[in-house]
C-alpha cells in the first residue's frame, strides 16, 4: 500500500511516500495511525497526538474506524485551516 505524508506530518517523518505491507492486524485507518506512530522515532515524532491526523483513503475523506480494505493509497496530513 502506498502511504503519501502532507505538510509537517510529512516533515517529521522525513520523506512524502513509502510502500508500506500492513500487518494482518492493521485493518483501520486509526489503527494504521497506531501502528505507523510504532515505526521508530520520526513517526513517533509525526503521530504524537494520533487524534489530529486527517486521513484518506484513495482520496476520499474518512473516520478512524474506516476499513482500510483494498486501498491502494493513503494519505496522512494534519488538520487544515481556511484561506
């Protein structure tokens, strides 16, 4: 699966994409944003405060208890402000 990072999430992990292949367990959005913060210092540096990430799932906007399924993508970014 690919996993794209946005703005500071981006920063702290310290590259825009990776390929990722999920354990079995990971089966939600919320738990992929658990289980990445797992990943070593930059990701738990980036996931800190897991409730403030936004995901989505093949661009489309989703919950934290969203299933993951056959995403081919996901994106992780924090919450945006207007403009």
């Amino acid at each position: 699966m690919k996993i794209r990072y946005f703005a500071w999430v981006r920063e702290r992990v310290g590259k825009p994409e990776e390929e990722i292949a999920l354990p079995a367990e990971v089966t939600t959005a919320g738990e992929l944003v658990r289980w990445l913060k797992t990943r070593g210092e930059e990701y738990d540096y980036a996931f800190e405060r897991p409730e403030v990430i936004r995901v989505a799932i093949d661009q489309m906007h989703v919950t934290a208890d969203t299933p993951l399924g056959d995403a081919r993508e996901v994106a992780l970014f924090p919450p945006m402000t207007g403009g």
